[in-house]
C-alpha cells in the first residue's frame, strides 16, 4: 500500500477537515482566508502522509530482502555443517 491508511482518512483527515471548515465558517469577518490557511494545512498533511507511507514501504521490502538474504545464509550454514 503505497497511499495512507483508510484508518487515517477515516479517525485524523477527515474528521479533521470537517471540524476546521465548521470553525472557519463561523468567523464571518475573515472566511476566505481561513479557508485557505484550512485547505493549505489539510493538503501538506495528506503529502507528508503520503511520503510517509513511501517510505515505510520501502523499509518494508528492504527488511524482507534481508530476512531473504540472512535464511540464505543460515541455509548454507546449515548444509556445511552435515
């Protein structure tokens, strides 16, 4: 899963967004500029999170490149001692 969690979106993004556009809309004075700053804020969380999940993926299939890499290991080590 390259994308953020469903978890995210459902529990932090979206609940989140919701709640600033409810308060933004309740400053009569400066609406377009809190909506703004609101949608700026939103956005550059949803790339750090997708960064995020970058990277955590590619931890992941590194870690299994070298669990792969050390059962190998382990395999021919085992075959030289019989």
């Amino acid at each position: 899963m390259v994308g953020p969690s469903i978890i995210f979106y459902i529990f932090f993004a979206v609940p989140y967004i919701f709640v600033m556009y409810w308060l933004v809309k309740q400053d009569k004075k400066k609406y377009i500029w809190g909506l703004s700053i609101v949608t700026i804020i939103a956005i550059i969380g949803i790339i750090v999170s997708q960064k995020a999940s970058k990277v955590a993926l590619q931890n992941y299939q590194q870690h299994q490149i070298d669990a792969r890499e050390i059962e190998r290991e382990n395999k021919s080590d085992s075959l030289q001692l019989d």
